[in-house]
C-alpha cells in the first residue's frame, strides 16, 4: 500500500481527507445517547478505502482534478459510508459477532438497532449527494445501491442450492460487489473532468478489480486463519453460500456427491467442522482453488491490458500496484489500506 500512496503524490492526505468527511458526515449534534453511540461504532466499520483509493486514482486522469479535489473528497466518504452500510447489514445476515477483530454493530446493540444504523446511513448520503448538488453522481450511486441490493436478492436466492452455476454466481458478485468498484472509478473519472474513452478504461479496469477483490475473498474463506480475515474460515459454506471453489467442485463428477453430502448436514451437528475440513479438502482436490486463481488472473491479465492504454502518469502505476497486491495470497492479501497511512 505505501507503494500505492508514493506512486501518487497527495494521496495520502486525500485518504485523510475522506476519513474526516465520514466522521464529519455521520456526526451530528442533533444525535444522543444510544443513537449516538450506535452511529459511532458505524463509524469504526469503515472499510479498507480501497473503494475510495480507486476513486481518488480514476480522478487523477481528468483534467480538472487539482480544482475538483474536495468534492472528489467527499464523493469518496459518501462512496465508503454506502460500503459500510453493507458491511452492516451483511453482518446482520451472517449474524457475524466480529469485522476485523472488532464487535460487529449487530453483536453491540442488536439486529432492529444495526438495521436501522445502516437506513439511517444510507439516508444520509442521499441527503448530502442533495445538499452538495451531486445530483449526476446522486443518480449513479442510487442505481449502484439498487445492484448491490439485486446482487445480495441473487446470491439469497441459490443460498443451499447446491445447482448454482457460476454463471449465476457471476451475475451475483457483480452485483453485490463488482458495481461499487466500477462506480468509484466512474465517479472519480467523470468529476475531474476525464474524457469518455478513459472513463470507459476506467470503468471496464474497476469491473476486473472488482472480480478480482471477491474471487479473492472466495480464496481466502480457505486458506487463511481466522484473525486475518476477521471470520471463521468455511463460514460461507456452513451459511449455504457457495463461492467460486466451491461450485466448481460441484461440478466435478468424482466430488459432487460427497459435496452434496456434506452441504446437506445440519449445521449444528456435533461433527461439523470435521465435515467443513473434509469439504476443503475434497475442493482443494478437486481443482477448485486453481480454477479459482486462473480466474482472477484472467481478470489481472485483463486489468493490466486496459491500464497501459492510459496516459502514463502515476496514477498508472498506481492501478497497476493495486492489481499486484491483489495477485498476493499471503497474510496481507486484505490490503488493509487505512493501517498504512
């Protein structure tokens, strides 16, 4: 990440900027006691800003973005407040006591209080995309907040559904994940005045790190520990959520059936976790991890085509940093972006 931030001057102090105008606009003095408390640990689930980086890089590439640097700025916080409300309610769902080592807002106050945590957000970020006079960028982000809603319904949808196709799964992520990607990008690009061929680079460089980030995710809910990923591992297959690995396992003629098997057990069963390491394994055997890494290499091979038709500048090199640490699988995979600054 400090590559990220030397290889784009004033970035860093513009991340700053973004993290004071979340404080700022999820603050008020009209907020006490227990709705107060509420919005202030909303405020701690702030995600790793990758979300606003992206944003922050894309507006680098318009011509007018030394003058449009603190709407940029804001357009970022509004941008993460909107990730953090689905961190909230994904939490909520999962019924996840901990995001990143730290009480999740349902686990503290209960799942009415972190519903309406996260309403109460996303009703503020329409007020301010109101009263800022980002109508255009008002109307993008609502569209983006209806995909991710479409996104989630899908994935709700094939939740224990052993016959998901990747197809439909790939429909799923883009929804609840990919879009926020490519709207940061648009968003940054289309504010700083960037033409349309390169909002269009932009956008299609998003869309590839966003499948990038989820696949990604898919890996590492197997191959990393608990307190490096904030969650058990395995938790998306004991919650009936099948991922990437996993349905290409299903797939497989010589695994399927004991897949299926498995996924049939109750949750609660004395010997699950037993079951779960015995489902990694048979993924693991299956191909499951190596289709998953081909995709997202796919999509970095892609990624890097589109980023060297840009201009050369920073910014490039910034793009191309990211897709780097997304290539990495180690301990810091989760580009824990805001711990570096």
């Amino acid at each position: 990440m400090e590559n990220i931030l030397l290889n784009c001057k004033g970035l860093s102090a513009e991340l700053s900027f973004v993290d004071n105008y979340i404080d700022e606009f999820l603050r008020t003095n009209q907020e006490t006691g227990a709705v107060a408390q509420v919005l202030s640990s909303a405020r701690l689930s702030r995600g790793k800003m990758i979300r606003p980086l992206l944003l922050l890089i894309a507006a680098r590439f318009g011509s007018r973005y030394q003058e449009r640097r603190q709407r940029l700025c804001k357009l970022g916080a509004l941008i993460e407040i909107v990730h953090m409300t689905s961190l909230i309610h994904d939490d909520i769902i999962d019924d996840s006591p901990l995001r990143r080592g730290r009480s999740t807002v349902q686990q503290q106050y209960g799942k009415d209080m972190a519903v309406f945590a996260g309403d109460f957000m996303i009703s503020r970020v329409l007020r301010l995309l109101s009263q800022e006079r980002l109508n255009r960028e008002g109307l993008g982000i609502a569209e983006t907040i209806e995909e991710m809603c479409h996104g989630e319904l899908g994935q709700m949808s094939c939740r224990w559904d052993t016959k998901t196709t990747i197809d439909a799964y790939l429909r799923n992520i883009h929804g609840k994940t990919v879009a926020l990607f490519v709207k940061a990008m648009q968003l940054g690009a289309a504010a700083a005045g960037a033409n349309e061929r390169i909002i269009n680079s932009l956008a299609a460089i998003g869309e590839h790190i966003g499948y990038m980030f989820q696949m990604r995710d898919d890996l590492l809910d197997f191959t990393s520990v608990a307190d490096q990923v904030g969650k058990p591992v395995h938790r998306d297959f004991a919650d009936g959520i099948y991922t990437l690995p996993v349905l290409y396992a299903f797939a497989q003629p010589s695994y399927s059936p004991r897949l299926k098997e498995i996924a049939a057990i109750n949750n609660d069963a004395v010997r699950y976790e037993e079951f779960l390491q015995e489902m990694g394994k048979l993924v693991h055997q299956s191909g499951g991890f190596e289709f998953c890494q081909r995709q997202i290499d796919n999509h970095a091979a892609l990624a890097m085509r589109q980023i060297s038709t840009l201009p050369v500048q920073e910014a490039r090199q910034g793009l191309s940093r990211i897709v780097e640490q997304l290539l990495d699988y180690g301990e810091e995979a989760h580009l824990p972006i805001t711990g570096s600054l």
